[in-house]
C-alpha cells in the first residue's frame, strides 16, 4: 500500500478526541513500531496510528493476532533499537502481565497504553472505568516499581504521552499511561506545538569506542541515576537479555546476594529519579477544609462540585494526582495534615487505599461504577456532609 508522506508534527489547534491525542503524542515523541490488539475503547488509538505512523516513516504499526504477541514484540522491537508502544483495555491489559513483568527486569524501555473499561472480565467493553489502579502496581507477579501517570483532558492524552516515553527512555523501563474511557474518547480542543518546542529524549547507549566483543548490557556502576546505557541488537554488541536474576553482563546468575542487589538498583533507580514524574496538581487547597483527591474524568467531575461549593461558602479544594505511580505519598499526607480528604473514583474504592496510607487517617470515599463517573452532585453532597 502506498502511503502518502504526512508531517510527524501536526503542529495547530483541532478539535479531537483523547485517542488522537496519544496517537500524536507518540509521533511526536519518535515512536518507530506499534503493536496492539483491537479492544475497546482504546480501539481508535489502533486504528488511527496505523494509518497514521507509516506515513511518518514508521517501520512497523501492526494489529497482531493477540495481547501477549503484542507486549512481547514490543519488548523485542525496544532491543532492537525503536521507541515502541502498545494500546490496550482491562482484559488485554491482564494478558500483558507477563510481558510487563519481562520488560521491568529486562529494562526495556516502552510505552503501555491502558485506556480504562468495566470490569473484571469482559466486564463493559464499551464503556469507562479507573479500576486498574491497583493492576497497574500489582499486576504481575515478584517485587517492582512502576510508573503511571494519568490525563484528565485531551491536550494531556498528548502531553502525557510524550512525558511517558521521555521517562521510559530516560529511565529504560515500561511507563503506563493510564486512561479512562471517557477521557479517551471525549472531544475538545487540543493545541499541538511546533516540532522544535517539544521535548523529546533518548535512551542512553554506549559511548563511542565501547569494546562491543565485552559490553555489559546492565552495568549502571558509573551511571548516577543507576540507568545503564542500552546496547542493540544487530548494532554489533555481545549482549544477552534475560527475565532470570542475571550479572551485570546479562548472563543469568541464581544466587540471593545478587537477587538483593539487582531488585535493589531496579527499584532505587525509581525513587532516586521522582523530579522526573509529574507532581500533583492543586486548586483552590491554599484555604481549603475539605479536598476532593481524584484522577481523570472524575477530577472534571470534582472541579464543578468544589465550584458550587465555593459558591456556597464552603472551602473546597481538588488535588488531581497526575502520577498515580510511584504515588506521591508526601504530599497527600502533608495535606492531610491541614484538610479533611475525600476520595472520588470510578471505581469499588481503589484509590482511596494508598491514599487513607499515606494520609495516615480514615477519608470519605465518593464512588460510582457501571461506566459513569460520580455526579457533581454527589460530591457536593459529600463535601457539604464534610464540612459540617
């Protein structure tokens, strides 16, 4: 198929949905392949970036036959030397547990895309949910950190993108974008900026005159951020890539010192980089009594009760966490410390759990499920029941 050659940047303003937007965002940010099986309501992201990446030079934007195929060619396109991403939904995003688990040891860079749906199961394929904040910490099996970050519009479905895959190169590891349906696929206004002014960064590689016969693919000794630099396949180097506990060479080693000190790094290397993921975003809690913590199109929802809350007299607040992981457990205690906290989520109550942790009290919970999120009434309601 012949495809006529389009602009990598679509630099202006349009009037699109959150889908388009990650789609952009990811041009933007250099992806070169995509692999994804089709599911809804992350079903857009497929079909257009499939249209859209070969006409940017991409080498390879495939719907393949499965979601484990898709994760795993993913993790083999990254060694290969591209920026990669795939999309998925809540019952794809459980069959990439595996592949997630291989890309966090493995440390490969990519981009995994979660657009939210009812669950568990098939559960509502159509419709929009926040129940896989927990999946996304937990979900597959052994001890790692991940990071996920999650946009409440649709000019962030793009900003949030291209945050996502500077974080994955910079930090060479899967990052989650995490959506909800209704964010995905709402319609509003999105501004896409020149080429020159968007900031995109590259994973580390050797540096030149590396001995490419003795390279040791996972050695961060040297690296202040404990980011070892990434080889390729067919660039020339003896490497070996491996899910086992391995040496810094790559070469699987079974022994419980080295255990400690690999997941040591793994995880430090997450903590010690946290100026790099999005801080929580804060309006109207200088004064606040009550504040509404919540995430994507709930935050919107949360925006408008605090509004009509002000309004009335009643000093209301939203803290919108953006980085849902690592979760940014100082500053929700230290606003715990001068607030009451209600937690608003499209969900049975994920959210609120390392939020009562960390804010080391019990907090109202505002819940909805069945693919709607919860009303500004009713977290008025709350609030006003709050601030009594």
């Amino acid at each position: 198929m012949v495809v006529d050659r389009q602009p990598k940047v679509m630099t202006g303003t349009y009037f699109k949905n959150g889908n388009w937007g990650i789609v952009e965002g990811a041009i933007a940010s250099g992806i070169a392949e995509f692999f994804a099986y089709p599911i809804s309501p992350a079903s857009e992201v497929v079909e257009y970036i499939s249209i859209r990446l070969p006409a940017v030079g991409g080498k390879a934007a495939f719907i393949v036959e499965d979601e484990i195929a898709s994760i795993n060619m993913c993790i083999g396109a990254s060694w290969a030397g591209s920026k990669v991403m795939t999309t998925t939904s809540g019952p794809g995003f459980s069959l990439k547990q595996e592949g997630i688990g291989l890309a966090f040891m493995s440390e490969t860079p990519m981009v995994i895309v979660n657009v939210q749906r009812g669950g568990p199961a098939t559960g509502l394929p159509t419709f929009s949910a926040q129940g896989d904040y927990m999946q996304v910490q937990f979900g597959t099996h052994g001890d790692y950190s991940a990071i996920a970050l999650t946009p409440w519009t649709v000019q962030e479905c793009f900003d949030l993108t291209i945050k996502a895959f500077n974080i994955s190169e910079q930090l060479r590891t899967p990052v989650i974008l995490l959506a909800d349906g209704e964010v995905s696929r709402m319609m509003e206004e999105i501004t896409i900026p020149e080429e020159k002014e968007i900031e995109v960064l590259h994973r580390k590689t050797p540096p030149k005159g590396t001995d490419k016969s003795n390279f040791n693919q996972f050695d961060a000794r040297n690296e202040p951020d404990l980011v070892p630099p990434m080889a390729h396949y067919g660039d020339g180097y003896k490497i070996f890539g491996t899910g086992l506990t391995h040496k810094i060479s790559g070469v699987p080693h079974l022994d419980e010192d080295l255990h400690i000190k690999l997941m040591g790094r793994l995880f430090k290397k997450i903590e010690i980089n946290k100026h790099l993921y999005p801080e929580p975003e804060y309006h109207f809690v200088d004064d606040a009594e009550v504040v509404i913590v919540a995430t994507g199109i709930v935050a919107r929802s949360a925006m408008e009760a605090i509004l009509e809350a002000r309004e009335k007299g009643i000093k209301a607040g939203l803290m919108r966490l953006i980085t849902v992981w690592p979760f940014p457990e100082e500053a929700v205690e230290k606003l715990a410390q001068k607030a009451k906290l209600i937690v608003a989520e499209m969900s049975m109550g994920q959210l609120i759990w390392p939020v009562e942790r960390f804010a080391r009290k019990k907090c109202k919970l505002v819940t909805r499920i069945g693919g709607t999120p919860p009303t500004p009434k009713k977290i008025l309601e709350a609030i006003e029941e709050e601030a009594k």
